[in-house]
C-alpha cells in the first residue's frame, strides 16, 4: 500500500467515525450524509457548506463527490484492489 492511500483509507475511518457519532450509518461518511441529507435538514445544508469550503483545494464539490464514491463504492478498498 502506497504512502497516500495509506492517509486517504486513514481519513476516510476519522470521517466515518465522526459520522457515527453524530448517529449516522459507520459506513458512510459525514460529507456523503450531508449532501444526501441537504435537501431535508438546514444544518447538513450548512455542514455541506462548511465541507465544501475545507475541501475546496483538493477540488469543488466535495460532499458531491463523497456521495458518488458512496455509490460506487470507491471508498471501499476492498472493491478496488485485485488479486
């Protein structure tokens, strides 16, 4: 395992954790229920606000683009490595 997906499989576990302790599915990550959730509830509006901008150098969109993976399954890295 390279280096950087080493802290990218780190981050995405503080993400999820931080997601369950807000009493969300362990899963899932905080940016992906914001953006799911935004439509519905005024503060994952907001929180998806305040993501977007943290995240705005590594790209736009960033809870769209969490979401999506969610999807896909990117995140899972069990879905992305072969034998």
């Amino acid at each position: 395992m390279k280096v950087s997906e080493y802290f990218l499989n780190l981050g995405i576990a503080l993400d999820q954790l931080v997601n369950s302790v807000f009493k969300g599915h362990p899963d899932e990550t905080l940016s992906s229920r914001c953006y799911r959730n935004a439509c519905k509830y005024w503060y994952a509006r907001w929180a998806m606000r305040m993501l977007d901008f943290l995240f705005r150098p590594w790209g736009a969109d960033h809870c769209k683009r969490a979401y999506e993976s969610e999807l896909t399954r990117k995140h899972n890295f069990a879905t992305t490595t072969t034998a």
